[in-house]
C-alpha cells in the first residue's frame, strides 16, 4: 500500500468519525462511479460469510445429532 493509499485510508475513517453522514454519501457516490472498486471486495466477504455459516450449520447438526 502506498503512503497516499494510507493516507487516503486515515482521512476516511477521521471522516467516518466525525461525520458519518458525509462518509455515507461519499461512499454512496463512489460506489455509483465505480462500481467494480467495489464488487471483488463485497463477493470475497460474501463468500467468506457463507463459508463460515455453511461450518455454524455443520456443527450445529453435529450437536442436534449428539443429544
């Protein structure tokens, strides 16, 4: 990452802080004008989540099985 990445970083989540409206709306118009910035992060985290719910779901037949 580079520094200006970093420092781009700090501002937002100061921003985020400070003004979470603000950093809403400016969150909401990047996503609008690029939109692919955004889509690998959201379907990696997508995946992730349902790969953790799939191993909830496994053990939690695991216990039901046990009782």
């Amino acid at each position: 990452m580079s520094n200006l990445d970093e420092s781009i970083g700090k501002l937002l989540l100061e921003l985020q802080k400070d003004d979470p409206d603000t950093f809403k709306k400016l969150m909401r118009k990047a996503q609008e004008d690029n939109p692919e910035l955004f889509e690998g992060d959201v379907d990696e985290g997508n995946r992730k989540i349902d790969e953790y719910n799939h191993e909830v779901d496994e053990y939690n037949k695991k216990v039901e099985e046990e009782k």
